[in-house]
C-alpha cells in the first residue's frame, strides 16, 4: 500500500473512528438514562399492556436488522449498486476523501446506525414495562454488532486491492 493512499485512508478511518465510540458512548447513556429516571416513567404504565409480544416481535426486529445490516455492507462494498463511478458530495475542500474511503464511509455508518437502532429498541421495551434483563440484553447485541462491524484498516486495504485488481 502506498504511503499516501495508506494516509488518506488513516484519516478517513480516524473520523469513523470517533463516530464508532460515540455510538458506543450513547449505549452507555441509553443504560445510565434507564437507570436514573426508568422506574418513574415505567410506573405510569397500564399493566395490561402486552409487552410480551412487542418483546418478541422486536427479536424478531433485532434479526432483521442485523441481517439488513450485513447484506447492505456487503452490497454496498462491493459496488454493485451502482454502475457509475462513485462521486461523494465533499463540501470541504481541504479534507478530500478518496472515493473509495468515501464509499467505505457510508457502508459503515449505515451497518453501525442499524446496529445502534437495536439498542434503541430495548431502551423503549424498558420505558414500555420490560425489565433490566430485556434492556441488558438488547444492549448487549448493540454493542457486539457494533464492535463487530467497527471499521478496520485491513477491510479497508482489501477492498482497495480489490479495486485495483479490477481495473476501476
């Protein structure tokens, strides 16, 4: 890998970097959140409500949205959406992105939102009368999925390998 093109793709990592932290850091402030004001917000709840089956249909939410998470990274790093040559908006001049850091950006950060998303679910089946258990869980597998799709210099190298063998 050249040492420019290894540059600019340091700097475009480093940017998804800090996104990817604080998607974990807002995991964090969803659990403290529940903790502190939970229980006042949850006593005001008809008991009839049936939170078991918006339980199980929101699991069943977590695996489509971790499979839709997979499928469009996937579809998405591959090229395959589009026939053209991908041309990002860039409005700042002075930090041109490469189109491919620009393409990896954008796959990421629709797999990571996903992922952030099922987090998001369980803070709501908490608020809805859930217990911490279901909140932890939910949690949980926001965290993995967003630890396992956190973006990677090595992914980043083989997809421009890849380019580069294909001509484009």
């Amino acid at each position: 890998m050249e040492e420019t093109g290894r540059a600019d793709f340091e700097k475009g990592l480093k940017i998804l970097w800090i996104i990817w932290a604080a998607m974990l850091g807002f995991l964090l402030i969803y659990v403290f959140i529940c903790h502190q004001v939970g229980e006042d917000i949850r006593g005001n709840m008809n008991p009839e409500f049936p939170i078991r089956l918006l339980k199980n249909i929101l699991y069943g939410a977590v695996i489509v949205t971790l499979l839709c998470a997979h499928f469009l990274r996937r579809f998405m790093l591959t090229g395959r959406f589009s026939r053209s040559e991908f041309k990002p908006y860039n409005p700042d001049s002075n930090f041109p992105q490469p189109a491919l850091v620009a393409k990896y950006t954008v796959a990421v950060l629709v797999s990571l939102a996903l992922c952030e998303g099922i987090g998001i679910y369980g803070v709501v089946l908490f608020f809805l009368g859930a217990d911490l258990k279901t909140l932890t869980l939910f949690i949980a597998i926001s965290a993995l999925s967003i630890f396992f799709y956190r973006p990677k210099m090595e992914e980043l190298e083989r997809l421009a390998m890849n380019m580069k063998r294909q001509g484009k």
